[in-house]
C-alpha cells in the first residue's frame, strides 16, 4: 500500500500535516486515508482535531464533515446509527433502528452481531449525495470496514459524489502492530516519524482521549497508562501481569490512584480500565518503545534476577527463570526486600522462600501480593522460633494466589484487620488462608475468585458468605466437589456468580442465590468421561429480577428443570451447539417481561414435559400446574404474552414446528395473549382432563341486551335467547387453544420470521377466544394472513368466540384462493359494537367449494349493532352442517349470507328448485334485527328445519322453504307472518307447511284515536 511519513511533534502539526491530503480532490488523489499516530499512539486524538476543529481551508472543500467515533465497538448496526445520529436523520428513520433491534431481539440475535439496515442505509445515501463530504472514522472493530455498506457513497464515474475518508483502528491504547496489517491496500497510509516528538506527550494526548478530556483524572490516567506501558515492555512476554483482570487493582494499590480505602478510587479506575484495549498486551512485549518513555526512576520494576528490590520501588515484578511450568525454582535471598519501604505491589512467579518467614514480610505498605507457582523453603525449628508476626497481611487490598499452597499461622488481631482491608482474593489451583478463618469474616471483600481449589470446598454447617455482604462478584469454577452452593441468600451486594466446571453441584435453587444478581455461568464444558458428567437436576433463579446475562453451556446429562421465572433474561440459549440437555422436563419463565427469544435445538425438544412462559410481569398473579400430576408421554405448554410477536418463542427456526416433535406425545398449548387473566382456573389447575372452562371472568356486556321491545310477554320464555351470552367465553379448551385479550396489538408483527410463526401457530389452534379487547380492529391483520409460501387458513380451529372488542370492524381476514376453516365447528360473537362483517370479502370464484365451513354447526351473534353481513358467497360454499343460526340485536344487519351476482345465476340454474341446500339446518332464532331483508340471498332450502323463532325483524320477507315431511314451529309475531312471501306447494314454501305460534298476549294495532286507560 501507498505509504506517506509525516513530521510533526504534537497533534495541532499533525493536523496541518494531514489537511493538504484531505483537500486534495483530484482524480488521482487517494479517497481512503488511513493514520496510524505515532506508532499508534494519539491517532484518535488528530482525527477527533480534524473533526471538532477543521481549519476553514477544509471547510471550503467540504461542506459537511462526519465524525464517527466507533472506537469503542459494539457492532455494525451501532456504526450506522453513530452515522445517522450524525446526520440528524428524521426521527421516523432512526425509529427504523429501534424495530430492527426488537426483530433480532425476538430472533435471538446477540448485540455484537447486529447488522447494518439496508433501509437506513438508503436515506444515507440520500442525505449525501449532493453533498462534498469528508468521514472522520474510529474504527474500534478487528477489520477493515466498507463505508458504502452503510450508506456512505463511493466517488465513481457515472456519480458526482465528492468525498474522502480519514480513519483509525487507533485509540484508547490500542497498540497491537498486527491490527495495521489489515488496511486495505488501496488507502494511503500516513504515519509519524519517530525523530521529532516526545512519547511522554503524545501519550498525554492519547489518555486525553481515553479519558474524554475529563481535567480531573487526564494526569491519572497518563500516569496509569504510563504505567501499563513501561511494565509490558519491560517483559509483557515473560511475566502473566493479567491486565485484563487486575490493571485497575495496581493503578490503585500502587497509588497512582489515591484514596484505595474508599470506593471512589476503585470505581475511577475500573472505568479507567474499560476504555483501553487491554487485550493487546496479553503475552506479548508491546509496545517496544517503552524504553523510550520517561518514568519514576526505579520505582515499577520486572526483574530479570532476585536482586535486593530498590527502595524506591512501589511495583516490583519477578518472572520465573524460563517460560513454561517446568521452570526451575527460584530462591529468594532474606535480605531481597530489606529497602522496601515504599513497596506496594508485589509479584513473584516460581520462587521459593520460608513461607513460615517470608522475606517481603517487612513490607508493611504491601497492598497487592501475588504468587504464582510457588514453593515452601523449609527450614529449621530453631529459626522458626524467631519468625516475624506477619504484620504485612492486614495491610492487603488485593491477594492473587495461583498454584501455591501456603497455610498461614496468623495471630488474630492481624486476621481483624484483614478482614477489614482486603477487597479481592483470587486463588486458582492453590490455597492461601488461615486456620480456622472463614469467609465469612471479611466483610469488606468485593471480589472472591476460587478456581480449581488444590483442596475440596467445605461448606460446613454455617452460612459461609452471610456477613459479606459488600461482595459483588464470585467465581467458584471447577470446584468439582461442591454439591451445595454456601447460602448467599444475605450477599445483597453480588452481582455476579460464575459456577463454571462444578459438575458435582446437584441443585441450585433461590433461596441460596443473592437477591441482587445480575450475571450467572455454569458452563461445564463437553465432559467424555462418565464419571465426570454434571449431576445437576434444577436450576432455577426464580426470583432474580435483576438477572439479565444467563448462561448454560456443556453437557448437562441431568438437568431436569430448568426455571429462570421473575427473571430479566433476553434470550434463553437451549441448542445443542451451546448446551446439551437431553433429559430437560420442564421450563419455567414466569413473569420475564424482557424475555424476547428461546432458541430451541434444530431438531426440537421433545422429551420436554411443562413449558410455561409468561411475558406479563410478575405482578399478574399465576398458578402453574404441579408437576407429579403431570403424565409420562404428555407435553403441557401455558405460554402468556402481551405481544404476538412472542409466539415466535414457540417455534423452530429450522422448520414450522412448534418445539415438541415427537408425534407421538399428547401436546396440549394453550396460549394466552392478553395483558391479564390466567390460563385456566385454580379449581381446574390440577385437573387431567382437557376440557377444564378457560377464558375470562364473566363482563357486563358493552350494551345492553334489554333493548326496547314492544312484544315483550310471557311468550318469549320459550324463545330461548340468550340474553347472558357472556358464558359464551368460557368453554371448552381444547389441545391446542389461543386466547386474545386485553391490552395488546396485534399490528406491530412485521418480520417475515415473525409472520411465519403466527400463521403457523394460529393454523395449529383448535379453539379461540378472543375478548375485551378495546384497540384490534381484526383477529389478525391482512399483512399477516400469508408470507411466502405460509398462508393462515385456520385450517384446524374447531371452536371461535369473540366478545367485547368495541373497535373489531371485521373479525376475520380472507386469503383468496384458499379454502378456510374446514374444522369451524361453533362460532360466537357478542358485544361488538363497530364490527361490519364476519369473514371479509374475497374476489369471485364460480367454483363449488366443499371444505371451507364444511363442518360448522352453529352460528350465535349477539348484540353487533352495526353488522351489515356474516359471511359472504363469493364462491358457493356448502354449509352442510349448520345445524343453529342464532343472531340478536344486531341493528344494521340486512343480510347474513349476501350472494355475489355470478354464484346467484348459477344456485338458480343448477341447484335443484333453484335454491341453496342447508341440508342440517334444524333452528332460527332472530331477535331485534330491524334491517334484516334476507338469512341468504339466494333462495334456502331447508329440509330437516324444525324451529323458527324471530321477534323484531320486520324487513325479513322470506323464510326458507322446507321439505315435505317437516313441519316446523314458527314462533312470531302475527302481523309480520301475515307479511312474509311465498313461493307454493311445490317449491316446499307455503304457510301451510308451517305451524306459526303466537304470542297469546299479544295486542292487536289500536284504531287511530284510542285512549288508553
């Protein structure tokens, strides 16, 4: 690639260097500027200058500048949205950001692997294309990026976009050479030359950057990253300092960061530490100028030998002979440390020394002592006698042990103070304590690491934690040992637990958890050998609302419950690529109202037993089932949700199936999608049978039923209307059954993943109840009905109530071309006050159709005053079961089946007399239907009808003609059978074949003028 070397000893002639390249628009000019600083160093801090401060020159060559400072990475999708944030891009595009996040959020998609949006991308472009436009870029990722992806555009022939840009993969101590490497070969590289600066300075403006140009803590965090840079390249290849874990622990232990006796000082440098890339200085010597960088004299120090430590020392670092862990041991002379007044962190790797008198014990300023790999010096009793009292232990602020076992022998007023100094203790394969002392005791610790113990875990009889409660993070990983987890119940500070490896734990349950909890690890690992397999049962962090980053990974052959319920989970992981749980029988997530993915094994899970999943909150109350009445080959599903979206929890992403594959389990879901009620009730709860009553509790109805009748009487006791249709809600449930409620929307699902398992869900139902619910204008939404070869058809649903939803205009949405409903066998609607039709209307196709309501029986719609139609003949179906039509107070109803012109002339040509067969149709009962002309509009033939009761419909004419040998009652009011219209004998449709009943009460019109006394 093409490389520039510029002069300059600070960043304001940095700047000047750079800006005749970046106004040098020609066509031979470069287009991509990449500046590496000064060996990496305050790269961001010229680009930020650049941005925040262009000289004028630049400002004439390009009149918008964006600065996008991704320094710190999170994804693609992040970077995008720096860019439009930068643009002041319309608020209804960076909306389009917040829908894409919900959609990877429901398809368990993590935050680093966010995409870029392809829409947003397109208004970015659009924003700069008239535009001369320079990019100030930070690049924080591991790899090149291609700025066109989000919407930047290139400078081509055929497109009069001007534009360059200037970028990094520098900043916040980002060092690594090798990142370099990965600039593309057609950027122009420009560098400083190493001849006219100081490192000391530029460093000052690189911390300035990591710091934010915070005055208070710049000259901190020059010193700290002084300090981080000089130790590593003094033998970063050599010596494990394991910035990642402790560079905040040295800032403050060394003094560097005052005040270690406090909070504040650890937090500072804990944020600190999260803005650099410690990374980059993991077992390596980076950077290979430190030995040009002025430092304290003497005062951080790696040793190459075990010579006496210089009294100015306050870090001191001594590496094991060789690399690897068959380096020879080291002996430590007893004078080593005699100076040693002022030392404060402490580091021996592979030494050996007296640890009955150690010869750092006279360091009483010591705050952070570490030892890795290393050995006991035995020595005689007689000097044993003479031994130091250990004084330098109560002085610790951090203790870092790694394969060394050292018992201590410590009077106590030195354990006391211990106890109230030491915030971190790290062991790992190795042990480091007292006789007798437990953790209890250290009610100022922050951080307890025990890793690999050299000896097994004792729990005791005692609460082990139960006075620590200033404890924020505990790993007990590979404590193979450990069957119970000590109490933690009273650490109301830990927001971490990490059980990585504890194959012998056999439960975790939430009265041994932290209340506060916040992140938890068991990840066992893939175990071969049998008697290594994890032997854990339950887990369940019921009760952790704060618990937010859940993770299970290995083998975990055991595991029967897993329930994570008042949880803040996201996503719950269960495929085989991360955890392996063959023999998991239930799951419970009861009110995780963040819960948005459960990704579920490829090939399903079908030994599961009880799902239940409850999106709501937790202060809905719930009632799961109890787990011995639960049969051997049945799967029981209770999932709630506010958001159809949710259903997307149920289905594999691999195939349309719901998570229980086995065909031959007895599956049972019964899905709730409502802002309250509960699945079923607690009479019910432990009930085997399937047909407990489900549903809301009883509502008034929205309008009254009692409407203002004239005809009012005794006789109507025999009409059997159903002015209490709100039992209508409660029926009974079946295997699979959907409940639409309160409080949701059902329009927010666009995401063709989303879409596909609504439909594949929905087509699954075999009963719906669909309530109280005051914004859905539809069941499901026309976008919804089909994506891609997916179509909803409701081909399974066999039961369908709908009751009290004010704003339902039409219930159900037809895809043309498909038959539909083919297992309908009741249907009931009420109280729905704006609702114009049943089933939509569809285009004409002259075609018979046999399946679609092929097995509907009864039809009852109350109080649904301004339903003009129920369902109509756009192609000529076949309602050979329809047993029951029941409609009341459904005031704007003209005609509950209308006929489309085409299959009119062909009923009247081709169908026997000329009329639509309703070969099972047995009762009519209409009430109050003020505008009712016609049932059909075509002409009906009944032959098996057997009751007719009508009360108020008094623009019907026609009733339908009937067969020979029935006789049915018609129960009336007299001058409207006086009314009606007939066709004769012979068409089966004359008065003489029914039996009419009148009311005996009724009162005939009085002459004009009477007086009622």
């Amino acid at each position: 690639m093409p490389r520039q070397m510029i002069y300059a000893h600070n960043v304001e002639v940095a700047v000047e260097e750079i800006i005749p390249y970046l106004e040098d628009t020609s066509n031979t000019a470069h287009k991509t500027i990449y500046f590496g600083g000064w060996h990496g160093l305050a790269a961001s801090a010229v680009l930020r200058a650049i941005a925040e401060d262009p000289p004028p020159s630049l400002l004439k060559k390009f009149n918008k500048i964006i600065h996008v400072d991704c320094s710190r990475w999170k994804s693609r999708r992040a970077l995008q949205r720096t860019i439009a944030q930068e643009l002041n891009l319309p608020q209804q595009i960076m909306d389009i950001f917040d829908r894409q996040d919900e959609q990877d959020d429901f398809a368990g998609i993590d935050q680093g692997s966010k995409a870029e949006v392809e829409d947003v991308g397109a208004e970015i472009h659009h924003a700069l294309q008239d535009h001369k436009c320079l990019v100030v870029f930070h690049n924080g990722s591991d790899n090149t990026i291609d700025l066109n992806d989000f919407g930047i555009p290139k400078q081509e022939r055929w497109f009069p976009f001007v534009g360059k840009v200037l970028w990094t993969f520098r900043g916040r101590l980002r060092l690594n050479p090798g990142i370099s490497e990965k600039v593309d070969n057609s950027h122009l590289f420009i560098s400083c030359d190493d001849s006219a600066f100081t490192w000391n300075d530029v460093l000052q403006h690189e911390a300035r950057e990591i710091v934010g140009y915070n005055d208070k803590v710049e000259e901190v965090a020059t010193e700290c990253c002084l300090y981080l840079l000089s130790l590593n390249s003094q033998g970063g290849n050599i010596m494990d300092y394991n910035w990642a874990t402790h560079a905040s622990s040295y800032w403050v232990c060394d003094g560097i960061i005052q005040g270690g006796q406090g909070d504040e000082a650890w937090e500072v440098a804990a944020a600190l530490h999260r803005q650099i890339h410690t990374d980059d200085y993991s077992s390596n010597a980076l950077p290979f100028f430190g030995h040009e960088l002025e430092t304290p004299l003497k005062r951080w120090i790696l040793a190459k030998d075990n010579s006496v430590v210089p009294p100015e020392s306050t870090s001191f670092f001594l590496p094991a002979v060789t690399s690897g862990s068959d380096s020879p041991l080291r002996p430590l002379p007893n004078g080593m440390f005699h100076q040693s007044d002022k030392l404060c962190v402490l580091k021996l790797c592979r030494c050996t020394f007296s640890f009955s008198s150690p010869p750092f014990g006279c360091c009483h300023t010591l705050r952070f002592l570490g030892l890795d790999g290393c050995k006991d010096q035995q020595v005689e009793e007689d000097e044993k006698q003479d031994r130091p009292t250990m004084e330098l232990f109560q002085s610790l602020w951090v203790l870092d042990i790694c394969d060394t076992d050292w018992e201590l022998d410590l009077a106590t007023y030195i354990t006391h103070q211990m106890a109230a100094n030491i915030r971190e203790v790290h062991i790992k394969k190795g042990r480091i304590w007292c006789h007798n002392f437990s953790w209890r005791k250290l009610q100022n610790l922050r951080k307890l690491l025990v890793i690999e113990p050299t000896r097994p875990w004792q729990t005791g009889e005692e609460d082990e934690f139960t006075d620590t409660v200033k404890m924020e993070f505990l790993d007990l990983s590979g404590n193979t040992t450990l069957q119970v987890l000590p109490s933690l119940s009273k650490a109301t500070s830990l927001k971490t637990l990490v059980l990585d490896g504890c194959v012998g734990l056999e439960h975790l349950g939430p009265e041994a958890l932290p209340p506060l909890l916040e992140s938890f690890s068991l990840d066992v690992g893939v175990v071969e050998l049998q008697s290594k397999d994890a032997k854990i049962s339950c887990i369940s962090m019921a009760g952790c609302a704060r618990l937010s980053n859940f993770t299970l990974r290995g083998s975990l052959p055991n595991l029967e419950e897993l329930d994570l319920s008042g949880t803040g989970v996201k996503t719950l992981n269960l495929t085989t690529q991360v955890v392996q749980v063959p023999c998991l029988q239930r799951v419970m997530l009861l009110g995780c109202e963040q819960l948005c993915a459960v990704l579920w094994p490829e090939e399903g899970m079908p030994q599961l037993s009880l799902l239940c999943i409850d999106t709501r909150g937790e202060e809905i109350r719930r009632i799961p089932p109890k787990f011995d009445k639960l049969k051997k080959g049945h799967c029981q599903a209770y999932v709630a949700m506010m958001d159809m979206k949710f259903i997307q929890l149920l289905v594999l992403r691999s195939s349309n199936m719901f998570w229980n594959t086995n065909i031959d389990t007895t599956f049972k879901l019964n899905l709730c999608i409502s802002a309250s009620g509960q699945w079923r009730n607690k009479k019910n709860m432990d009930s085997d049978n399937s047909g407990e009553n489900l549903g809301p509790a009883l509502e008034k109805p929205l309008m009254s039923n009692s409407s203002h009748n004239p005809y009012i009487d005794a006789g109507t006791d025999n009409i059997t209307i159903d002015h209490d249709y709100n039992r209508a809600s409660q029926f009974q449930s079946s295997t699979y059954h959907v409940e639409i409620g309160d409080g949701i929307s059902n329009t927010c699902v666009d995401s063709i993943q989303g879409m596909q398992a609504i439909i594949f869900a929905m087509n699954k139902a075999k009963s719906l109840d669909v309530h109280d619910n005051s914004s859905i204008t539809t069941v499901i939404p026309e976008h919804m009905m089909s994506i891609e070869s997916n179509v909803l058809t409701w081909q399974n649903l066999k039961s369908c109530h709908v009751v009290r939803c004010p704003k339902m205009h039409t219930l159900f949405n037809i895809v043309w071309g498909y038959c539909k409903f083919e297992e309908l066998l009741e249907f009931w609607a009420a109280d729905l006050l704006s609702a114009h039709c049943i089933w939509s209307k569809q285009r004409v196709s002259n075609f018979q159709d046999n399946l679609s309501f092929a097995k509907l029986q009864s039809i009852h719609l109350f109080s649904c005053p301004r339903l003009t139609f129920v369902l109509q003949w756009s192609r000529l179906y076949i309602l050979r079961s329809l047993e029951i039509l029941h409609i009341t107070f459904c005031g704007d109803l003209k005609q509950v089946f209308p006929v489309e012109p085409e299959i009119l002339a062909r009923i009247a040509t081709s169908h026997c007399k000329g009329a639509l067969e309703f070969p099972n149709l047995k009762r009519i009962y209409l009430h109050q239907l003020l505008k009712l002309q016609y049932i059909c509009e075509a002409k009906m033939f009944a032959p098996k009808l057997a009751a007719i009761v009508v009360r108020g419909c008094w623009g019907l004419r026609r009733l339908p003609a009937i067969g020979r040998d029935s006789r049915p009652v018609v129960d009336c009011e007299k001058d409207w059978w006086e009314k009606l219209e007939w066709d004769g004998l012979e068409a089966g449709h004359d008065p003489s074949l029914f039996e009419p009943r009148h009311s005996a009460y009724y009162k005939k019109p009085l002459p004009r003028g009477s007086v009622l006394w």
